[in-house]
C-alpha cells in the first residue's frame, strides 16, 4: 500500500524496491525456461517437502523484492518457492505479459515445469496479494491456502474510494495515487526496464477501472486465509515531503485511516465464509512488515501451513 512515488522522492522509494530485488538474488537461484523466456527462482528445503505436503509459493509486490528473510524461521520439513516474474531480478523480459491473469498463468506454468505438484499455499506482499486471489480463482483445486502481507487493496470499489477521500478531507484519493504511482515508475528514466514493464501492466490492470480484472471473480474456496494488515502505520517522511511538494492535500493520518477501515472490511467479507482464516491487525507496523518483523511473518504463514496441512490430508482418500 506504498502512498506516493514521484520525481522528487522516486529515487528513494526505488532504492528500497531495487535493493530489494538484489537481496532476492542473493543466493542460490536458478533459472528454467517458460514459454521460451528464462524465469528466475529459488527453492528452499526442497528435500523436506512429502508427498502431498503444501509447498510456499510466494508473489512479490511491484518491482521485486524478497522473502528470504522469512526462510530462516521456517522448520526445514517446510518447502517453498519465490521467483521473479519476467522482467524482473534474472527473469527475461516478456512484453507479451500484458494482464494479471497472464502473471498468474505464467507462475502456473513455472510450477508445473519444475514439477512441483500442488497443493500451492500462496503468500502474497502488496500487490501480490493481488496476484494470488487471481490465482486462487484460475486455480482453485490447486491451492490449500493463502496468506496475504499488507495487501493492496484490489477490491476498493470508486464509490468507497471517494467517499474515502472526502471523508479525510483530502484532494487526492488512493486509486489517483496508485495511478501516479504506477505511472511514475513506469517512465522514470533511472528505473529498469523490467521495473518499468511491470508497472506498465499493473497500470493497465487499473486503467480504465480499477483492478478491472477482478471484478466478477467468484467467492473465494473455502481454504484457510490469512490477512495481515499493517495497521495505524507511521506516517514516512517521503510521505510529509511530497504531499508538501506537489501539493496532494491529503490529510495522511485520515487519510490511512480511512482506506485502512475500507480495506479490512473488504478483507473480512473476502474471507467471511473460509473456516480458520482472519484478519490480523499490526499496529505500527510499516508495509514491509516481512522485513520489519520476520520471525512474527513466519509464525503466521507456518499457523496457516498447518491449517492446509490438516485440511488436505482429511481430503486425501
């Protein structure tokens, strides 16, 4: 749920997404060929992984970023994959990944040509919780269970999103937000190529409507889901520095407050009906809460894995 990126702060915003992505790297990756294009991705204890076992499968937010800091938190009977999606970190770029569904359609097929067989629990940050609700719905005997990280909101509908922003007695609303976003980092001359692709996507996702891809999904299966929400974040100084400088007028405390209230409503309805899920509220916490707090990260995916564990085995005949 990253606020604002603009000239005059993009480079430090894109500083943390890019040393994001080499800390990704960092490590044993490897390759593997997908429709022709090389995708980058590292597995993690793969020898702990049984038959029917769940496997991780993690989804980064836009621009990279890495789970690795998770891993050392993980007992070693736990296997999962992150990768990075074409164009990004190693992976070849791909210009015919135009939609969402591509992506998810385009991690499906990484899967199934590494072989690893589902059940997939999938753990998405920002707007990779996106990502794996699209997934979840192409997919859905496929997936055991899903943990979302501080997720963009993708069902804010434009009714709540203006009544948001007249209710913080702001300006500038969040879909306005998100689109200068995505339209900054796609043509800022300092950010790669790959970067700029991937925010081109995510900008013709919302563009005309917002996230118009994931309007008419159907109700999500019945599997454990967890949503963390970094709650009351502390408002960053790029945040006061561009709001000041490119006269937003948005009153950022409200303003959190208010798409904060939307966006657990909307995720509690989302998963009203799943058995074991919730909505787990950090307080303070920033959006990059895998980084800021891991070992708490970890306990919640490994609270979830066991979830879809129990479930798949009483599935099993």
């Amino acid at each position: 749920m990253t606020m604002f990126l603009k000239p005059k702060v993009t480079g430090i915003l894109l500083s943390l997404c890019l040393s994001q992505i080499i800390f990704a790297q960092q490590g044993d990756f490897r390759s593997a060929s997908v429709d022709g294009k090389k995708i980058s991705y590292k597995l993690f204890n793969p020898e702990g992984r049984k038959e029917n076992d769940p496997i991780l499968v993690f989804e980064h937010g836009i621009g990279g970023g890495s789970f690795e800091q998770l891993f050392r938190f993980l007992p070693k009977t736990i296997s999962g994959i992150q990768y990075d999606r074409n164009g990004l970190g190693q992976s070849e770029a791909d210009t015919n990944i135009t939609t969402d569904a591509q992506v998810t359609e385009r991690l499906h097929e990484l899967l199934h040509a590494l072989d690893i067989q589902p059940p997939y629990l999938l753990v998405g940050h920002s707007v990779g919780g996106a990502y794996i609700r699209l997934f979840t719905a192409r997919f859905p005997k496929e997936v055991c269970g899903l943990v979302f990280i501080d997720p963009t909101d993708f069902m804010l509908s434009s009714q709540d999103d203006a009544a948001a922003k007249r209710r913080s007695e702001s300006l500038t609303s969040y879909q306005q937000i998100w689109t200068l976003n995505l339209q900054t980092m796609s043509r800022e001359a300092n950010v790669p190529e790959g970067v700029k692709n991937d925010a081109k996507r995510a900008l013709k996702a919302s563009t005309p409507s917002f996230f118009q891809e994931y309007r008419d999904l159907p109700l999500l299966i019945n599997i454990p889901a967890t949503v963390i929400i970094s709650y009351n974040k502390p408002i960053e100084p790029y945040e006061e520095e561009m709001n000041k400088t490119f006269k937003l007028g948005i009153n950022i405390k409200q303003w959190w407050r208010e798409y904060d209230e939307i966006r657990i409503k909307n995720f509690s309805d989302l998963i009203r009906e799943n058995d074991n899920s919730r909505v787990v509220l950090l307080t303070k916490y920033s959006h990059g809460v895998h980084f800021q707090d891991p070992q708490l990260v970890a306990a919640l995916i490994l609270e979830n894995y066991d979830k879809c564990s129990k479930n798949h085995s009483n599935k099993i005949p």
